[in-house]
C-alpha cells in the first residue's frame, strides 16, 4: 500500500489536520504542556546558576578567613554566590554575636534559600495531577459526542 492510499484511508494525517480538529481540552492539555516545560527550563536554569562546590568553598574559606580575616571571607562568600555561600555569608556577617544568634540568621536564611529553590514546584506538581484528569475529561466527552 503507497502513501497516499494510507493518507486517502485517514491512516496518517497531515499536522494541519490534526490541528484543525483539537477541541477546548486539547488545548488546555497543550497549554499545561507548554507550562511546564518553561517552568522545568527555568528551574534548570536557576539551579545550575546556584550550584556550588561545597567542599571546594569550605576550603577557600578556611584558608582565607586564615590568611586575610573576616572581611575577605565574606567577600569570598559575595563573589561565589549559591545558597550556601549566602548560608555562611550570613553566619560570617554575625560573626561577634552569640553562638545560638548566628545560628538562628543561618537557618532563617537557610529557610530563604530553600524557599527560592522550591519556588513554582508547586506549579508543577498541581499540573502533574490534574492534566491526566483533564486527559480522561476529555476522552469521555468525546465517547460522549461520538454516541450523538
């Protein structure tokens, strides 16, 4: 069987047929598809723009809170950037108070951190549970138009 005897039989459709018969909830489903990719490919991008090298990062800062003092450090933590540098730039900042006050700002901006790293995952989540409800809306009401 040709080609063309598949597309006459409806077996393959051109993408502007396909297009010209989506209904309301196709496109819903598209835009929830569209979405998500733009959050996915946004979260990526902010992740992999705060990742840092821990290990690495400890041991720059030892060694310049050793050799250069406070202010160098903290300048360190500036300049590398990431939610743990901003968790020990906090800590470095209050490095004259108390014990339990440093560490009551670190896990204030530790909570900030993760709260930025978290951001619009709840986005996801919500359209990860209702597209296939919206999938199966959509196919019962198409069973529902065929029988009419």
């Amino acid at each position: 069987m040709s080609l063309n005897e598949f597309m006459v039989l409806g077996a393959l459709k051109s993408p502007m047929e396909y297009l010209a018969n989506w209904n309301t909830v196709m496109v819903i489903i598209f835009a929830c598809s569209i979405l998500s990719v733009a959050i996915f490919l946004e979260r990526t991008l902010f992740l992999y723009k705060s990742a840092t090298d821990a290990d690495t990062l400890m041991l720059n800062l030892r060694k310049t809170l050793e050799e250069k003092g406070i202010f160098d450090a903290i300048k360190l933590c500036e300049q590398t950037g990431g939610s743990v540098a901003h968790i020990l730039r906090t800590g470095l900042t209050k490095y004259d108070k108390p014990k339990e006050q440093i560490e009551s700002a670190m896990e204030v901006t530790a909570t900030s951190e993760i709260a930025l790293l978290e951001k619009n995952t709840k986005i996801l989540s919500m359209i990860a549970h209702i597209a296939p409800l919206i999938g199966l809306l959509g196919t019962v009401l198409e069973i529902g138009r065929a029988h009419v």
